[in-house]
C-alpha cells in the first residue's frame, strides 16, 4: 500500500504561483507512476503532470508552459511548480500513485488539497 500526504494548496491572485508537495509511505522507485490530478466542480476529474516510467514525464497542454512536475528521491516526494496561474486552474488537486502488482495495478490517491485563484 501507499499513504499519499499532500501539502501546499492556497488561495492567490491570477498570475500568482504555488508549489504543491505530495510526499508518499514508500521509496517512488518502487511507485510505476506518480503525479498530479485535479477536478474542479461539477467536472471530471483530469490529468495535470505525472512520471511515469521512472523519469518520463506527462503534462497536460492546459498547464505546459506554467506548470512543472519534479520529485526528491530521497524525500519520496514529487512537487507541482505552478506559475502564472489562471482561474480555470482552481480545484481540487489530487496526488495519485500506481503501484504494479502481480494481477495487474493499485492505485492510489491523497486527500486533496484545494487551489482557488482569482480574477
């Protein structure tokens, strides 16, 4: 299993800048991807940035450019670098961890940290 704690979330003004942390129970080596999700109200819930396969990385073309994905190994934490947010980006962002197992996959998710930027 993996605990997934999250930290970071916040108000600010659009065009303003967090940094979300998302520190997991256990070395990412043995975590198949690791990133970032968020859901905003009334939509589904979507990707942000992830690793994948140790070092690769996915980000969303809604945040490229403004957002970068990044972790400490020795921390087994991966932070969230967001700059020049928008008021669309407010939501809900949610850490996510898959673990592969010998029937296929785990995954889990954190508790959520809420980001609210305004106009």
């Amino acid at each position: 299993q993996v605990q997934l704690v999250e930290s970071g979330g916040g108000s600010v003004q659009a065009g303003g800048s967090l940094r979300l942390s998302c520190t997991a129970s256990r070395s990412i080596f043995t975590i198949n991807a690791m990133g970032w999700y968020r859901q905003a109200p009334g939509k589904q819930r979507e990707l942000v940035a992830t690793f994948t396969s140790g070092s690769r990385t996915t980000i969303a073309d809604s945040v490229k450019g403004r957002f970068t994905i990044s972790r400490d190994n020795a921390k087994n934490t991966v932070y969230l670098q967001m700059n020049s947010l928008k008021p669309e980006d407010t939501a809900v962002y949610y850490c996510n961890a898959v673990v592969l197992v010998t029937l296929g996959s785990e995954t889990y998710w954190g508790q959520g940290t809420q980001v609210t930027v305004s106009s």
